[in-house]
C-alpha cells in the first residue's frame, strides 16, 4: 500500500523588513510557534523580518528549524543573510531564483504572511508549480483575511481556472493554519501518487 502523505517541513514566507514590534512579525512568530509545538521543522529564507520570526517562534519551544540563503554581492536591494537567523541547518544556494526553489524544494506547504514584491514572487512560483502538478502538488495557505481581496481580484481580472484556485486556502488567523493543513494533507491522501514516487520532478509534488 502507498505511504500516506504527511506534512513535515513548512516553509514560510513574508516581508523581510517588519521588526518584532510589527504585528506581522508577531503573527508569523506564533504561527512557527505552534507548528514546531506539533512537531513541523519550520523552513525559512534564512533572511530577517517573517524569517527571522518564523526561526525564533519555533526555537522558544525548542522546535527545528531550516533555512535556504544566498549571499548576494551585485543585489543591493535584497536582504541578504541575516546574521541574527540561526537555524539547525543552513542550506546555501547561488542566487534569488535557486533559493525560492529551493526553499519550495526542501518544504511540503508553504505558508504566505504579508509581504511585497518578494512574497509575491515567491507565491506566484508556489501558485504555477501547484497547477502543473495538480493533484500531487505541494498546497500553500494565505494567512490573513487581506489576502481575500487580493486573490479576488486576480480571480476576477485575470485567467484563472478552478483547479488554480484548489491548491491553497486562505485563514483568517494562526489557530486556523493547523486544522486547515490537516485539510489539506487529508485532500492529497485520496489520490493515487505511487506513480509520482520516482519522477524527476518530485521535489515539487508532494
């Protein structure tokens, strides 16, 4: 019988430049909180801000922790490597591009706080790999009820199927994040993926 899916790793995505007094950093600091309390490894960007949060929510309980970085010499906008954001495990990558895939690589969903044009990169790439691997794909979750109006608006004026708009929910707060990815992982345990289980393209199907 085919292994059942289980969510291990969590990656989390948001805004780089929020400090622990902003309310996002808080919200992504509980939220690694509660995940590492169940036992997820919480996978970040390695960078401050949401990273940095998503690393300490998880280490004030003791949870393990994973980051994916690139030291950029020519990216004077980019965060970088926050020196502060230590993880277990540091996986070091070349470039912006090979650490998002990376970081969707490593991880089994994908949690998105508010961020800029850094997050909404990084959720479009999240949101493409999904459809083309629909039905194995690895889901992602919107934290924040902002993130309705957003993704209405995409619905509404851009080409959009229905599949497209299966592989993610979008919660109002944290204490929705843990029931919605049992959801979600019980959602992909229906299907068939013994097939799935040798392709070359398994680091982004679940």
């Amino acid at each position: 019988m085919d292994k059942k899916i289980k969510f291990k790793k969590v990656a989390i995505f948001g805004d780089a430049a929020v400090l622990p007094s902003n309310q996002i950093y808080q919200t992504a600091y509980q939220a690694a909180k509660k995940l590492a309390q169940r036992g997820y490894v919480v996978v970040n960007g390695g960078g401050p801000g949401v990273m940095d949060a998503a690393t300490r929510g998880a280490e004030s309980v003791g949870g393990k922790t994973e980051s994916v970085t690139f030291y950029p010499e020519h990216a004077s906008g980019f965060e970088g490597r926050y020196l502060s954001n230590v993880t277990d495990k540091e996986i070091r990558t070349d470039n912006y591009i090979e650490r998002m895939y990376r970081l969707m690589e490593e991880s089994d969903i994908f949690l998105f706080f508010k961020g800029g044009t850094g997050t909404v990169s990084e959720l479009g790439t999240a949101w493409v790999l999904a459809k083309l691997y629909y039905g194995h794909h690895k889901p992602f979750i919107l934290v924040g009820s902002f993130w309705r109006g957003i993704i209405g608006a995409i619905h509404d004026n851009l080409l959009i199927d229905a599949k497209e708009m299966d592989v993610f929910r979008i919660v109002d707060g944290i204490d929705d994040i843990l029931p919605t990815m049992k959801k979600l992982e019980e959602a992909l345990n229906k299907i068939d993926h013994t097939h799935c289980r040798h392709c070359t393209e398994r680091a982004f199907m679940s």
